[in-house]
C-alpha cells in the first residue's frame, strides 16, 4: 500500500471519536424526546470509549467525566421513572452549587497542572467538575441543567478545539444547539 493511501484513511482514533461522538448524540436525542430509559444504553457505550480517547489526548480530567458518565448510564437505565416531573432549584441552591463547583475547580486544576501533564488543567477541571454537577441535575430532572450545559458546552468546544478533537467540537456544537433546545422546550429544535 503507497504512503498516500495510508494517509488517506481515517484513523482507529477518528473512526472511534465518530463513533462515540454519534453515540454521545443519539443519547442527548433521545433524551430531550424523553426516551427513557433507553436513551442510557447509548450513553454508556458512548461514554467508555470517550474514556479512552480523552486520556490518550491527555484530558485527564474529561477521563474521569466520561467514566462518571457511564456510572450515571447505569443508574439513569435502572431508576429513572417516565412519568418523573421537572423541578426547579432556589436561587441560593445554585449559588452554593456554583460555589462549591468553582473551589472544586481551582483544587482540581491546581492538582492537575502540578501533578500531571496534563494539557489544559483549569479548563478540563471546569468542564468535568461543573458536567458532573449539570449531569446530576439531568438525572434528577432540574430544568437549569440545560442552562449549565449552555456554558460547559461552549467551553469544551475551546476544550476540544485545543486538543484538535474536531469530530467532538462538532459534538458539542451539537450538544449546545440541543440545551438551548431543552431549556427553551418549546423551540423543539430536535
């Protein structure tokens, strides 16, 4: 086989963010369409291989999210009830969520620059502490998830971009068009 035929065929890494990436998609859209609980089953396979491909590229942190993330799958798949009603939370909650979730954010970006090699620590703590946080408030069906989403999203296209991802810039492009969409129910965009 020439050089050239090598360099034109997809990578095993790109074919595997394609594939988690469709899969990370198919998951948000099911969701929103209150697929549940099967939306969980692309979500956790999704989520695992993101696993892999973040801490080859040395997001170690989004690692750690991505396998949050397939616990969460588990969980959602098993307890989540269809007739389960939307709530909202105070706004003193969300300042004391944002609180912990921005000290939570400075320890793990210090923990990550000092202790690892880690490529964007600050920023990769940001997306993962603040992920965890908006993915509990999705499993608990709190409506502001979609606004927490909307700023987590936005970063990690800045996320990926630097890391030269862009099969998942294109994913989360996705995933901020859809949480605009979730909060704003009525647009029914997807």
């Amino acid at each position: 086989m020439k050089s050239e035929d090598l360099k034109s065929k997809p990578s095993l890494f790109t074919l595997s963010e394609i594939l988690a990436m469709g899969l990370s998609a198919l998951y948000t859209f099911l969701y929103l369409k209150g697929v549940v609980p099967e939306c969980f089953i692309p979500a956790f396979v999704g989520s695992l291989i993101y696993v892999v491909l973040c801490w080859k590229r040395k997001i170690y942190a989004e690692s750690f999210l991505y396998l949050f993330y397939t616990a969460m799958a588990v969980i959602g798949y098993f307890s989540l009830m269809p007739d389960v009603l939307t709530s909202t939370w105070s706004i003193s909650a969300h300042f004391w969520v944002i609180s912990i979730g921005t000290i939570s954010t400075f320890i793990s970006g210090f923990l990550l620059r000092k202790y690892s090699d880690a490529a964007t620590p600050y920023l990769d703590s940001f997306t993962t502490i603040f992920s965890l946080i908006a993915t509990w408030m999705m499993i608990a069906f709190i409506h502001e998830n979609w606004v927490y989403w909307i700023v987590i999203d936005t970063l990690a296209i800045l996320l990926y971009a630097k890391r030269r991802m862009w099969i998942t810039v294109l994913l989360f492009v996705l995933y901020l068009l859809m949480a605009i969409d979730g909060y704003f129910e009525a647009l029914s965009l997807f």
